[in-house]
C-alpha cells in the first residue's frame, strides 16, 4: 500500500516560513504608516491652526475693549476682522465662531458645536478635536478666554475649523513616497530570498549526488569536512550508520563462512559413508554390517546437519529485533518445567538424573513479559548444553527461583559436568566456540543462541562454577548458569 501522505518539500517549507511572515507584516505596515502619515500630516497644519486661533483670540479681545454698542457691531467688526485673517485658500475651508462669556452667539458659524470641557479646559491654551460641520469632517482648534463678568459659567469661546482636504493629500503623498517603494522592493526581497534558500541548500544537494554516486558496497565514512554545520550531525548519524552497517555485514559473513565451515564436516561424512556403501555394494560384497554401519554414519551426519541447520536459524530468528519485540505475558516456570519433561528421553538415555527446582506453573512471580518461543529456545539450549557436557551418572537440575522484591526472575541451569574455565567464560557465548579438551559432539552455536536471546529480552547471563571440586577430584566443578529477567518491559 502506497504511503498516502504528501512529501514534503524542505525548500517549500522553508520558503513559507520566511515569506508568510513578510507577506502578513506588509498590510499591518501599510496601515502603520497609513497612521504615522496622518499623524506627520496633521502636525503642521494643527499648529499653523493653532496659531491663527490665538490670533483671533487676541483680536476679539481688542475689539470687545473697543467696541461699545449692540452685538450687532461688534458682530460686524469680528466679522471684518476674521474675513481679513481668515482667508481660506484653493483646497480646505475655514470656519470660526465667537461666543460670549454667557454662551451667547456673537459672531462666525453657529454650526460649530460648543464643546463640553469648559470648566476643565485651561484658559488661553489651544486644544484640537476632530467634529463636522454639516456634512463635511473639519480639524477644530477653541479656545477658552478669561473670564471679565461677575456671575458668568465662563469666559468666551473662540473656535476655528479647517476642512481637511491638504491633510489627506499630504497624508496620500506620504504613503506613496514609503509605499510605492515597497512594491518594488517586496518583489526582489522574494527573489533574493528564492535565490539565497536555493544556494543554501544546495550542500544537500551536493551530499545527495555523492551518496547516490557511491556503490553498493562502499559503506566508508562520508567526509565531514565539506558540509555545512548545521548538516554535520546529519552526516555523522549517517556515517554511524554506515558504520553499524559495515559491522553487522562483516559479522554475517564470518557467520557464513564459519557455517560453511561446520557444515562441510557433517555433509563430508555423508558423502563418505554413501561411497563406502557403494562401492561395497558394486564390489558384491553387500556384506549386511558393513551396510548397516555405513547407513547408522550416514543417519548420524544428518542428524548433525540438521541440528546445525537448526541452529543457524534459530540464531537469524533470534536476530530479528521486530520478531523478539512483539512480547506477551509468559510463565518462565511453565515454560521450564514442559522443557526439562521434553528432555527426560534424552537425560534417560544418557543415564542422567534431570530435574525441575522452582514453583509450580501459574505462580504469579514468575511471569514476565517475552517473546515465548525464544525464551523456550533459550532454555532448551542450556538444558541441552548441560546434557551433553554431563558425564553419565550425573545430574542437571533447571531451577526458577523468583525475586522476593518483585523486580526479576532467575533461571538457572545446573550440572556436574567438567565445567568451564575462567578465562573461556565469555568466549563459550560466541558462535561456533567450543571449550578446549572436550569432545562432545555439538555445533557451538548454543550458548551464542542464549546470549543474543538474552539480550532482547534486556536479560544478564552469567556462568560461573557450581560447586567447588577439591584436587584432584574425579568430578569437575560443574557449571552454573543464571539468566536475570526483568519482569517488567523496558
């Protein structure tokens, strides 16, 4: 079944994160400067407002000293007043308006609306606000004049607004003098940055080619010295794996060659015996015994070559990390008592006392999580270990003894046989070893079965002596193995 997930692209990916952000920057900068442009653009017409209102102030209160009759001329003189001063130009339009101490109407635009800070409003100092008058949106700039009369809410009130059109123009030719800019500078940050990505990724293009460029067998390290920083982890976890692969190769070759080896002897037997016969029987001799002895040879190095044979693929099985990982709950006493009755034939034969030491099968402190077929192959490899190395007249006792803490559970496998030394303990795990001065018949692969099984299942094995012989004793010390399971999965 075909992966349905989409490949990613490293490149695309990298180019969305850097020009998402900049594509969603640029509106908020547009209507950051669309604000910062309002606010250069009204700076210098609010103080030029700002100016002429102080001056109309100035003037109103000249008049109101000078001016003495109806409101009706003093309306007049303002009105002559503020049409000299106030003169409006091509673009924006002006409007003003007077009030008395009382609120009183003296003169300018009632549209004007009064604003409502009159108590709060410091006296003689400009103040803006943005209002309407009718429908269009003027810049207002009042002021609040001393107070003269007894009794009054407050002094008089001048006001000027001024349309708003020179502002937005100016506020337009702001945002096209930064804006426009950047519709021509965007673009090219885009090209740059395609360029700029391009040409930093290419060191992985460039390690591409020389990975693909190798042959099957190269597995030599990758050369580090001419990739970027941030890859060289990349290529030093690469180059580690090249180098677990050249290991695990190498290993399975020599377990090849030296199963070859082993196997030559067993199938050379074979042939031998199968000639011999022959040629007995083309000689007419057929003597019955001869015959009888060449087939019991022959049924013998069969019987070898398919133990062997057994073991290998045993000792693949037990490789594959997948097949072991696939764990259940198991009963090791379960699984050792059924194997010690498998070989009671076998110990009968061999005039060997075989025997089960442990709890009873279901006993809860035995379980443990494993693979149940390897763990059944490791303890049919020590309890057949024991019997080919125990002399008749001895004993091999497989024993389950559970942890009072709860955290393990031992197997131990015991015999009277000559034992192993010291220094060959850890070379018996290897595969096709066997100890030195012994002629047992076997293929050496065993205990390399029980250690690699082990090992999946995050067991310790270890050998040691299991009793102590005295000098010169007929007995040997015998061997005493014991596997540590962890009951709980890691």
């Amino acid at each position: 079944m075909a992966d349905s997930r989409e490949r990613r692209s490293l490149f695309g990916e990298i180019l969305d994160w850097m020009l998402a952000p900049l594509l969603l920057l640029w509106p908020m900068s547009v209507a950051l400067t669309w604000l910062v442009a309002q606010g250069i653009a009204n700076r210098p017409y609010d103080r030029d407002l700002s100016e002429r209102l102080q001056v109309l102030a100035q003037q109103v209160a000249a008049e109101q000293a000078q001016v003495h009759g109806p409101p009706q001329v003093l309306r007049d003189a303002l009105g002559r007043v503020a049409a000299t001063m106030l003169r409006a130009d091509d673009e924006d339009r002006l409007f003003y308006q007077v009030l008395g101490e009382r609120g009183e109407f003296i003169a300018g635009d009632p549209r004007l609306r009064v604003p409502d800070d009159a108590r709060s409003s410091p006296v003689n100092v400009p103040q803006l606000r943005d209002d309407t008058v009718g429908d269009e949106t003027v810049r207002v700039a009042y002021m609040w004049l001393p107070q003269t009369e007894v009794g009054a809410d407050h002094g008089p009130l001048v006001q000027i607004a001024e349309t708003l059109d020179k502002r937005s123009r100016l506020a337009t030719e702001i945002i096209k003098g930064v804006i426009l800019p950047q519709f021509v500078i965007l673009p090219l940050a885009v090209v740059l940055v395609w360029f700029a990505l391009g040409r930093g990724i290419r060191p992985l293009r460039d390690l591409q080619r020389r990975i693909r460029a190798r042959e099957s067998h190269d597995l030599s390290p990758i050369d580090e010295r001419d990739v970027p920083e941030e890859v060289a982890p990349l290529v030093a976890s690469i180059n580690d794996l090249l180098q677990r692969l050249d290991d695990t190769i190498a290993t399975q070759r020599r377990f090849l060659a030296d199963a070859a080896h082993q196997l030559k002897t067993p199938l050379a037997g074979l042939r031998m015996q199968a000639e011999l016969a022959e040629r007995e029987i083309d000689a007419g001799r057929g003597d019955p015994q001869a015959l009888k002895h060449s087939l019991h040879q022959i049924a013998l190095s069969s019987q070898r070559a398919a133990h062997m044979v057994n073991q290998l693929l045993a000792m693949a099985r037990a490789e594959d990390q997948a097949l072991v990982m696939r764990k259940q709950r198991l009963d090791l006493a379960e699984i050792a008592r059924e194997t010690v009755r498998d070989f009671v034939p076998k110990s009968l034969e061999r005039r060997i006392d075989l025997g089960y030491d442990g709890p009873e099968p279901g006993d809860e402190r035995c379980a443990m999580p494993g693979q149940p077929v390897f763990v059944r192959e490791l303890v049919r490899n020590l309890v057949d270990n024991a019997l080919q190395y125990t002399p008749p007249g001895g004993s091999v006792t497989a024993r389950v003894l559970p942890d009072p803490f709860g955290q393990v559970v031992v197997l131990q496998v015991e015999d009277t046989g000559p034992g192993i030394p010291a220094a060959e303990r850890e070379l018996v795990f290897r595969p096709f070893y066997r100890a030195l001065g012994t002629q047992v018949d076997g293929s050496g692969l065993g205990l390399a079965i029980v250690r690699e099984i082990a090992e999946r299942h995050d067991a310790q094995v270890a050998v040691e002596d299991a009793r102590h012989a005295p000098p010169g004793s007929a007995e040997g010390p015998g061997a005493l193995f014991t596997v540590r399971f962890p009951r709980q999965a890691t």
